[in-house]
C-alpha cells in the first residue's frame, strides 16, 4: 500500500528489530517480513527517527485486513 514518506531515517532500524522480534516469538519468516514492512511504513509517515509502538502497527494491521 502506498503512504506518505516524510523520513526514511531509521527504517532500517525498524525493520531489524521487529523482524527479529518477530521471529524470536516463533513467527515465520513470511509473517516476520510482513510484520517489519508494516513496521517500516509506519515508521517512515513519521519525521525524524521515531517508534512504532505494538498498538500503531496492529492498528494498521486490522485496518488493512477490513480493506
């Protein structure tokens, strides 16, 4: 889905941690990758280095599914 980029500082960042946090509470590596992509376009709609908080991406995460 396409968003509003205002910063890509610390997208990469992003995706590493949730990736591993993902894979470290047993998820696969096709649900850890689609986690931290959902991670990294939230955390680029924002400026500067900033948090995806668990509520922001499952937020974004029930929006999608009612899509």
């Amino acid at each position: 889905m396409a968003r509003e980029v205002y910063d890509v500082s610390g997208a990469g960042d992003t995706v590493i941690a949730t990736l591993t946090l993902a894979l470290a509470a047993g998820a696969t590596l096709l649900q850890a990758a689609t986690l931290a992509n959902y991670a990294a376009g939230i955390e680029v709609e924002k400026l500067g280095v900033a948090t995806v908080s668990a509520d922001e991406l499952s937020q974004r995460l029930l929006e999608d599914i009612h899509r």
